[in-house]
C-alpha cells in the first residue's frame, strides 16, 4: 500500500467511527475506542480481503469491500462488549 492509499483508508475507516459515535452518543472515551475499533476492524478486513482474494468494491490497491465489512463487524462486537456493566458481575 502506498502512503495515499493508508491515509485515505484511515479516512473512510474514521468516517465509520464517527458516525457509530454520533449515532450511539458517546462521550471521548467512546470516540476513541470507535475510532480505533474501527482502524483495526477496515484493516483486518482489508488484509482478510487480499489474502483471500477477494474482488468485492476495490478502489485501487484497496480492497474498500472487505474493508468496510471489517470495520463494521468490529464496531458492532465493540458496541456491544461495550454495553456490558462490571456492577452487575
């Protein structure tokens, strides 16, 4: 990946991350862990897609299909780890 294909990945992936943040009203913390949650999830998803060869909505050298599915995946999983209460353990 070159250095214009990773900055605008962690644009489409902060994209995802804000929206989770700004539908589900979080406060900084939130923020981050979609964020970053998010980064991690269009990433996996991105390597998941080459290395399985996967064609599906590719702009470039960006697999945009698996990475979007990746970073979704993971800010659901995220979101809902996140509803846990330790009060109740």
């Amino acid at each position: 990946m070159t250095f214009p294909t990773i900055v605008f990945s962690f644009f489409v992936a902060s994209i995802f991350g804000s929206l989770m943040h700004i539908w589900r009203n979080g406060g900084l913390f939130r923020l981050v862990l979609y964020l970053v949650l998010s980064w991690i999830g269009f990433f996996a998803g991105h390597i998941l897609g080459q290395v399985l060869s996967i064609n599906f909505l590719n702009l470039g050298t960006i697999h945009l299909g698996t990475g979007i599915l990746g970073s979704l995946a993971l800010l659901g999983l995220g979101y809902w780890l996140s509803l846990i209460d330790p009060q109740q353990m």
